[in-house]
C-alpha cells in the first residue's frame, strides 16, 4: 500500500519525528484494513494550544485546546 503523508508543524514545540508518525500510521493501517481507497492520503499538523483552540472552537464549538482534531478529506 502507498501512502502520502504530510506533516505540516505549525509550532516550535517538539513534536515526533516523521518517521516514528510514518511508522504508527502504517501500523495502523497494516491492522485495520478497513479501507476503501487503495492509496490514502493523510496530513498532520502540529500546532501549539493558542491554535489547538482556535480550531476547537471553530469546528466543535468547544473551548480550550484539544489534542486531536479529525477532518474527512474532500
């Protein structure tokens, strides 16, 4: 399977490598096998709280930072 990953850091903070997030989206992907597209693609963004709740309270209605956000690719 091929994948297309994007990491896009939007902060200084430390964040994981790309290859420690490659190596748990393939583990993931290896154990679902759900999918129904042959080729996903998946971006991750990396941001620090002031944005985290910013998009929290844009897209959830909820305030504060959150630790994961989701959005289904169009």
């Amino acid at each position: 399977m091929n994948i297309l990953l994007s990491v896009d850091r939007a902060t200084e903070v430390a964040s994981p490598t790309d290859d420690a997030i490659l190596g748990w989206v393939n583990h993931t992907l290896t154990h679902t096998r759900s999918l129904s597209e042959p080729s996903p693609e998946l971006s991750i963004r990396i941001t620090d709280n002031e944005e985290s709740a910013h998009l929290n309270r844009t897209y959830r209605a909820k305030s504060g930072p959150t630790n994961v956000l989701s959005f289904p690719a169009e």
